[in-house]
C-alpha cells in the first residue's frame, strides 16, 4: 500500500478530476476484522477513518464481494449505505460510484453530493486510478522485500566474517547475537543452551536479558516454557502478527519477561539433540514472513555448525590431554 501521504494525494487528485466530494479508500484491515479505510479525501470532515467495512455490507462491501463496479446516480439510503461517514451525514450524498481493487484487495468510493454526478466513462477512468493504487502498493512491497534481502544478505556475510577473525566464543557470540537482532529486526536476541546434565537450560548470552529481577542467572528444566519446549520436540516456534500466538510463556508461569507479541525459537541441532535455542523476540506484534524466517534458519543453521566444530575441538583437544 502507498504510503499515507503518497493516498492522500491521490485522492485528493481523483477528487479533483470528477468534481466529487469525497473519495475513500478501502484496503484489508491488518487485524483481520474485514477491510479498513487506508486513505481518504473529503471536502467534509465527516468520514469515519476507523470503519471497518466486511464483504456484502454497503455498498463498499458490495463491490468487494462481487468484484464489480458500481454506479448510483441518484442516491438515497433505500437503495443502499455507505457507511464511511458519521451519523446524519450520509444523506446529502446524492450519487456514488465505486469499483474493485485488483484481486479482491478492497475498493475505491466516490462519491458527490449532486445527482448525476458520474458517467460509464468516469468509471471505466476511476478503474484505471485503482489499478494505479494497486501497482504502487505491489511496487511498494517488492522494494521493501528487496531491502530486508538486501539487510540480511549483508548480515549472512557479517556472521561468516566474524567467525572467521573472531574465534573466542563468547566474543563471537556477542557479535552474532548484535548481527542477527539487528537485521531481524527485533528488540531481544539471545541465545539458551543445555547444561552438561542435558535436564536444564540457561541463557548462554543476550542483547538484552530476557528475564527481569531475580530470576536472571538461573536455569530452567527442560521442557518449561516456550523455550523449553523447543529443546524437548526439536522443531522451531513462530510467534507474530499472523501466527497463532504461543500461550506458553517464555521460560515457565514463574519466570517475570517482558510482554513479548512476537517470538522466534530456533533449535541448534547436532550430535542428534538440541544442543541450544536461538531466541528472537519483541514487545511488537511483527509479520514473520517467509523473507524473514529463511533468514533466521540460516543464521541459526550457520550458530549449530560453530557449536559442533567447537564441540569437536574440544573433545580432541581433551582426547589429546589424556595421551
């Protein structure tokens, strides 16, 4: 979707261009309730910018359920509502004209208050404005998919170069867990490892502590928790704004964290356990996409190779200790 500013000005425009009084935009509601007013241009300060339209209901509703224009010339509220504008304001419209968005993706009004307002030929020109929305808001989301590319490409190239100048694992640790967030966009990273017992877990490092007041430093049994429900099944928890939302909390009912809507939990697989889980989380509900989490299980791909190599150089290190 254009940008705020970038909607206004066009409707501001296809206001100007047909002489109409107000003209709205109707896109997907982020939450899922149906579809929501994205922008609007009104010569009124009567239109109400959080309605939420569904599919059938109004005339709006109308166009985005069939997918088909709409034209009323002379408009009264038996034929129809429009229900975008405050009460008692919506019957001095007199006409209307709407048509759909590409691929069911809402639905551009106008509207006038004089009769007669519109022609067959203003609505084949309001339909190629849609279209010109449409495209902007496809170019729009290509650029931003391009940049988040662009971000973790660069963030794959710096986790390579710092293994191979930073050795020490703790220092290296700091760096990829900097790197990662970063890039990820999320406000915590950090990662958990099991003890020597295999029954526990505890935060091996961190951008910042997941975990407030006096339960930093502890360990966790395994299987508490979000997290520890990773290290027993193995498998990677998504968390954001279009996934359903764990109801585990982060490391058990007793450990005090943030309020975190979005959660990442990684597993670092080798020697045929769950040696440790790389965690991302926020106070934000985020959009995981695909984008994002081929990225994450990359990097937490590229964290369990430089456990196992350090794993391995320690045990022949010892091995050489003993001969």
């Amino acid at each position: 979707m254009p940008g705020p500013i970038v909607s206004q000005q066009i409707l501001s425009i296809v206001c100007n261009v047909f002489d109409a009084h107000s003209a709205v935009l109707f896109r997907p509601d982020e939450a899922g309730r149906g579809f929501a007013v994205a922008g609007c241009f009104s010569l009124s300060d009567h239109i109400r910018k959080d309605a939420i339209i569904a599919p059938g209901q109004g005339l709006a509703g109308w166009i985005i359920r069939n997918r088909e224009p709409l034209l009323i010339n002379n408009f009264d509220q038996k034929r129809g509502v429009l229900g975008y504008y405050a009460q008692g304001e919506e019957g001095r419209i007199r006409a209307f004209m709407g048509c759909p968005l590409d691929n069911g993706q809402g639905a551009l009004c106008l509207d006038s208050m004089r009769t007669y307002s519109f022609s067959a030929k203003d609505q084949k020109i309001l339909h190629q404005f849609a279209q010109f929305i449409t495209a902007l808001a496809e170019e729009r989301r290509r650029l931003v998919a391009d940049s988040s590319l662009q971000r973790h490409y660069a963030a794959v190239q710096a986790v390579t170069a710092l293994r191979a100048k930073t050795p020490r694992w703790s220092a290296f640790l700091d760096g990829f867990l900097e790197i990662v967030g970063a890039a990820a966009g999320f406000s915590t990273c950090f990662l958990t490892v099991r003890d020597e017992s295999g029954r526990h877990y505890f935060v091996e490092g961190a951008t910042r502590h997941p975990v407030r007041g006096a339960g930093r430093g502890q360990d966790y049994p395994i299987g508490n928790g979000a997290v520890g429900w990773v290290f027993k099944n193995g498998v990677p928890l998504f968390s954001g704004e279009r996934e359903s939302a764990s109801r585990m909390a982060l490391f058990g009912k007793d450990v005090v964290t943030p309020p975190f809507a979005s959660l990442v939990c990684l597993p670092l697989n080798f020697h045929r356990r769950t040696r440790g889980v790389l965690v991302l989380a926020d106070e934000r509900a985020l959009v995981l996409g695909d984008d994002l989490k081929s990225f994450l299980t990359l990097t937490a791909s590229n964290l369990a190779l430089f456990l196992e190599n350090l794993s391995l150089k320690n045990r022949l290190t010892s091995a050489a200790g003993k001969e």
